[in-house]
C-alpha cells in the first residue's frame, strides 16, 4: 500500500495530467457529433451540441475508412435569412487562431453544392465554397479577444445549405502575432508552409503546441534545372 506522500505525489500527477489541464486555450467541436473523445495525436474533441442552439445533425454518405471521426458528421442550419452562432467562451486581450472545416460529403443527399457567408462576431470572414464533395474546405483566422466570448455565425446561405464540420479554436502566447491594428482586424490566413519537408505530410499537434497546421512543402519542388545568374550554382 502506497504511503500517504506517495498518494498525495500520485494525485498531484493525475491532476497535472488530466484532459482538463493537458491542452489549455484549446476548444474543439466535432460538429453533429454525439460523443467526445480523443484522437490518435491528442487533440480532445467535444461534442458541439452545449455551444449551439439550433441544426441538425447528420452523417456524411460519401466517406472512407480513412476518415477521421470528426469529420464524419455535420451540423446544418435550415434555410432562412436568421445567421446561426457559435459562442466560445475566451480571455479577453489573448489572441487566439480560429479553425472551421467544412466537408460536404454530400449529407443532404442532394449532390448540390453549398456556398455561404461566414463571420467572426458582426465581421464578415469568408465566404465558403464548396466545389467538391470529399474534400475539406479549412478557413483559419487570427483574432484578438476584446470580449469574453467569440462568436462565429453562418449567414444565410445563397447556394445550397449551410453547415460546418469542425470548430476549433487555439489559444497563442502573449508575444505571437502582435500587431498594430489588432483591435480592428483579425488575421486571415494565406498560407502555412514548412519548407524542407521531407515528406507529404502535415505538421501539427503535438509538434506545433498551438496546433498551427504546417502544409509540406514537397508537392512543391520541382526536378527541373533552373536558369540563374553567372557564377551561381544550378538547383
């Protein structure tokens, strides 16, 4: 039997290593989704049904065995002129990158293809357009928080019906991502890239702490000689 400073050592661990505390500034909504869980990097996710009050779940009909499980489920919005939020609870002058997937799947089961306004607060975002049922459409954004929540609404849609497959949101440092005008605008990304990768695949968690998606940059090499300058060497 373990002694008492033993057992007070034990819990100390537990509570250092609990899901609570093991991703703090971290929210991730598996839109339609029933259960939380944790997937095969770490990343916690939860169910989206405390942080909305409206939609309908449904599962995609196109998908693989490959598909993580939190894309294999949306929530969507009925089609009429109300915009449908999500309202995340967040700490006021922290800067936080927000991530919303959408995977069609063709869940309605209509073949047709959804385009929609999405927005941060009262701010237009992006507008998303799906051009393919099996591939994600991932919109990211960096914001700082001005209010104790973050809201990000679905507009009333112009083509087909809105819906969201993921909603995630990460939590940076103090120092990351400062800039001038952070009061009146957010960041939208353009491109994430790790150069010198050495394969195909995407870094994220638990290599990057904050979950910043680095897209390989190998697609983007080429065999080719390149023309350059007397006196420098060819590539």
């Amino acid at each position: 039997m373990p002694s008492p400073s033993a057992s007070a050592l034990l819990l100390q661990l537990l509570l250092l290593f609990s899901p609570s505390t093991a991703q703090p500034g971290f929210i991730s909504l598996d839109c339609g989704g029933d259960d939380d869980y944790t997937d095969d990097i770490g990343i916690q996710w939860t169910s989206d049904a405390n942080f909305v009050s409206d939609g309908q779940k449904a599962k995609l009909l196109l998908q693989n065995q490959l598909l993580q499980q939190q894309y294999t489920t949306v929530r969507s919005f009925p089609p009429d002129n109300k915009p449908y939020c999500y309202t995340l609870n967040v700490t006021i002058m922290r800067r936080y990158l927000v991530r919303a997937t959408f995977l069609y799947g063709n869940f309605d089961d209509s073949n047709f293809y959804p385009k929609f306004d999405l927005f941060l607060g009262p701010t237009l975002w992006t507008t998303v357009i799906i051009d393919d049922a099996t591939t994600p459409v991932v919109q990211e954004a960096i914001i700082l928080a001005t209010a104790p929540t973050l809201s990000v609404c679905l507009s009333d849609e112009s083509i087909g019906q809105r819906f969201i497959s993921t909603l995630e949101l990460r939590q940076f440092s103090d120092s990351m991502y400062y800039n001038t005008d952070e009061k009146h605008f957010f960041l939208r990304l353009s491109a994430r890239i790790n150069f010198g990768a050495e394969s195909n695949a995407s870094v994220r968690y638990p290599d990057d702490p904050f979950d910043r998606i680095w897209e390989s940059d190998v697609v983007r090499r080429t065999n080719y000689l390149v023309d350059v300058a007397p006196g420098t060497e060819r590539i």
